[in-house]
C-alpha cells in the first residue's frame, strides 16, 4: 500500500514496539509513528482534501487521535494502515462539515489553485509550454478538481485509496463502513462519474496536441 | 465471450483478479474494447497528472514538533470507551427499568394477596413489554421517516439523515440491552425481531450524513425488503395488547410466546 524504504515486516515489527512503548508511557516512543508514517498519512490527506493547508491538519488530528485511542489499537494490526483509517476518517467529516459551511456562504465550490505550488500538467513532457496549450493544462486541471469536488466523499475516498493509494478492497471498505461488493461499486461509480466529466476535456486536448504536432 | 461492461473494464485497469484472464484474452482480439480501456486509461492518466506536493524530507519531524505539546492529554483508556455519554445513557436506562421492576415486584407483592395478583416475575415482564413497546414504537417512527425521506428539490444531489442516524445510533444501544434480555427470557420471536431491527439500525447509523438520493433509495429498499416496519408493528401491537390486557401476562412457557417463536 505504502512506498516503504524499510521492509514492510521490519516496518510493523518496529511499529509494534513502538506502540508498546508508548502504551507502557514513553510518549517519546511515539515519535517514532509519526516520522515513519507522516508522508504517506499527508499523501492520503491531500488527496482527499485537495489542498496542503487542511491536508497537513488533518495529518496532526490523525495522529493525535491515533495517540489518544491507541490503547484500542490491536496488536497484530499494521499501524500504518490503522492510522490511514483514521486519517480519511477525519478527512471525510472534515469535508462534509466544509461543504455544508460552504452551501451555507454560497460560496464556489472550485478553488483551483490553493495548495498547488506549481502546475502538474506544466511537467507532462510531451508539450511545449505554448500559450494555447498551458490554457489548456489549466483548463483541464481545474475540469479535474470540479470532477473531484463533484464526487461524494465515499467516492472521494474510495477513488483515491484505490487508485491512487493502492488500498485493497477491504480495507476500503473498513474505512466507509461498508462491505467489499459496495466498496467495488462505489470505484466503479466514481471512475464512471470521472470519465463521464472529463472525458470531452482529455478528448479534446488529444486532439489539440494532434493538431498541434501536425502543424 | 460478450463485450465486457465498463464496470468490468474499470475493474480490469485497477487490477480486479475476477475474470482476469478471460478479459486479458478477449481484450487482445477485441478492437473496440480496447479502445474503449485505452479512453478510460486517459481520464485516469490525465487525473494521475494531479500531483501532491512534497512536504518535504523533515515532514514527521515537524508533525511531531506540531503535536508533541498537544499529547499531554490522558489516552483513552480501554474501559472509558464504556462510559461514553450515549452507553451511560443506555445502561441507565435499563438499570431504571430493573429498579423499577424490581419495586413494582416488591410492591405488588405486599399488596395483591388475591387470585389474580402479579408474581415479580410477571411485573418483571410487563415492565419490559412497557419498555420495549416504547422502543419499538420510537424505531417505527424513525423508520417511517426515513422511509418517507425525499430530497426537497428536484435535481438536489445530496439528502442530510443526519437527525435520523442520531436516532439510530440512541436506538441502537437499547435495542442491544432489549435483545439480550429477550433472549434470557427465551422470548426467540421478539429477540429475533430486534435482531433484525438492529441491523437496519446498524445500516442507518453507519451509513453517510448525507447521501445522495440513489444511496437513500438503497437504504429505503433494504429497509422495505426486510419487511421491518411490518414486523415492528406487528410485535409492537402484540405487546401493546398484553400491556393493556386486563389478566395476568402469561407464563414464561405461555402458548402464545411459543407460537410467535414457531412463526
């Protein structure tokens, strides 16, 4: 699931001790957790949230609550997994309670560049940054993120631990509190409603680059 | 083989082992559907573009130096999870009903000396007839409500149940007590009931706050398929009727008992 420099059974061995420590009083122990497991948890985060301030908060609530229900936490468990359960948890409600703020200010629901530092479709290689073609990269990016912020915040999640975390299914669904063949649907859902929204869009900026090559 | 579905071919891009083989050969003789993976691969490749920025290599050192002051605070031990307001609330209402059987039991006792006088184990029952007709009665309403639920305009993307799971999730705590005790009681009609009642509890409570109206569709089918709200007003009318019977409530072995049991 997570891109580990140490082995994955070294990682949960350390973990284990780690969270024993921590159980037995050494609140130091616990810093251990949250230098190991911090990127992946921020990954998750921004992901889910679409932008670095609330991302990084909702890392920090993780693990504080993490620390605080730790002594629920079972033994033959992978922290690193138990964390990421809590984490898009958070992100979930954290969400839902921002949507409804938001319905209430009537504010947009797109913000394209907070968070952002630089434009991702800027480092495709396969462009020159001609003006045309960077209005389009931004086009296309902001078409994602309203595709993104369209999705319910089970789709979101769903989407996001599976295609781009690399969750497996049931683990998935532990997090939505729902079982594996809803899980299923509800990538499926999520990548049909992606396609259907961006689809023209990716289309369209094929074929500019086609033409674009030709001329 | 038939073309596969988009489902299948999502499933095939995000490595689903169902059918694997049998895609990855049709897949390769099929034009037309593999072009039609190649579309879906685009919108998710064009997504993957979306990147994350690097929070840089001291991240977790920073994290900690952020929460390190905040950790202070007690853990959670593993017995507070059971003092939690709701559970408190719950438990508190099941020993009030003890309480209050067990003096009904006392009470009745000193003062019907007659034929008919209730024994403690019959006031025991009532009580808990009283009890749980309430709660069926609080659960019915609840599941008519949301039975009923509707978005408010045409074309709104998102329902709030969010008052209905916190009834749900209130429900659910007593309905476990209830179903314990009558199962202690042999009452296996009742308790089975409530088992099924607490499941659609459980399916409300977990479910999202707001959901979208094909999701509250899903929830009112399930709710309409278990026959729920039939068999919660069937039991609570039943129980209704002992409560304002004028005899004493049955025996424990009584015929009628075994008879919902049987049903």
């Amino acid at each position: 699931m997570m891109q580990m420099k140490e082995s994955a059974e070294s990682v949960r061995e350390s973990d284990a001790i780690a969270v024993e420590r921590t159980l037995a009083g050494d609140r130091d122990a616990f810093r251990v957790l949250v230098e190991r497991h911090s990127q992946n948890v921020f990954r998750l985060s921004y992901r889910l949230v679409g932008n670095r301030h609330d991302a990084e908060e909702v890392v920090q609530e993780a693990f504080l609550r993490a620390y605080q229900k730790l002594s629920q936490f079972e033994a033959r468990s992978n922290f690193g997994t138990w964390v990421y359960r809590i984490a898009a948890n958070y992100a979930i409600d954290r969400m839902r309670k921002q949507r409804k703020e938001e319905a209430r200010r009537e504010m947009p629901i797109v913000n394209t560049n907070e968070g952002i530092e630089q434009d991702p479709l800027s480092t495709i290689a396969d462009a020159a940054p001609t003006p045309e073609r960077l209005t389009q990269s931004i086009e296309l990016r902001k078409k994602m993120q309203e595709a993104l912020d369209a999705l319910t915040h089970a789709e979101r999640t769903a989407f996001v631990m599976r295609h781009w975390e690399g969750c497996g299914i049931e683990e998935i669904a532990a997090v939505l509190e729902s079982n594996s063949n809803a899980t299923k649907n509800t990538v499926f859902r999520a990548v049909q409603k992606l396609r259907r929204m961006l689809e023209p869009f990716v289309e369209t900026r094929k074929q500019a680059q086609a033409m674009g090559t030709e001329s | 083989m038939k073309h596969p579905t988009e489902e299948d071919l999502i499933g095939y891009h995000e490595g689903e082992g169902l059918r694997r083989d049998e895609l990855t050969t049709h897949l390769a003789g099929c034009e037309e559907c593999r072009a039609e993976l190649q579309r879906i691969e685009a919108v998710l490749k064009a997504l993957d573009t979306l990147s994350v920025p690097d929070p840089g290599e001291d991240y977790g050192r920073r994290v900690w130096q952020q929460i390190a002051p905040r950790l202070s605070e007690k853990r959670t031990r593993w017995w507070e999870s059971w003092i939690e307001p709701r559970r408190l609330a719950a438990f508190g209402a099941v020993a009030a009903l003890i309480i209050a059987a067990f003096l009904a039991g006392r009470f009745t006792k000193r003062r019907d000396t007659g034929p008919e006088a209730l024994s403690p184990v019959q006031v025991r029952e009532r009580v808990l007839v009283v009890a749980v007709g309430d709660h069926l009665g609080k659960s019915e309403m609840m599941l008519v409500e949301l039975s009923n639920a509707e978005p408010l305009q045409a074309g709104q993307k998102e329902v709030n149940i969010s008052a209905e799971q916190r009834r749900a999730e209130d429900l659910l705590e007593e309905n476990r007590l209830y179903r314990q005790t009558a199962l202690q009681d042999g009452d296996a009609g009742l308790a089975s009931v409530l088992d099924e009642l607490e499941r659609v509890l459980l399916d409300v409570a977990h479910s999202p706050q707001e959901v979208t109206p094909a999701q509250l569709e899903a929830i009112q089918e399930r709710i309409a398929a278990r026959g729920i709200l039939f068999k919660v007003r069937v039991v609570g009318k039943e129980l209704q009727q002992k409560q304002e019977a004028p005899k004493p409530l049955p025996a424990p072995n009584d015929p009628t008992k075994k008879e919902r049991n049987k049903a």
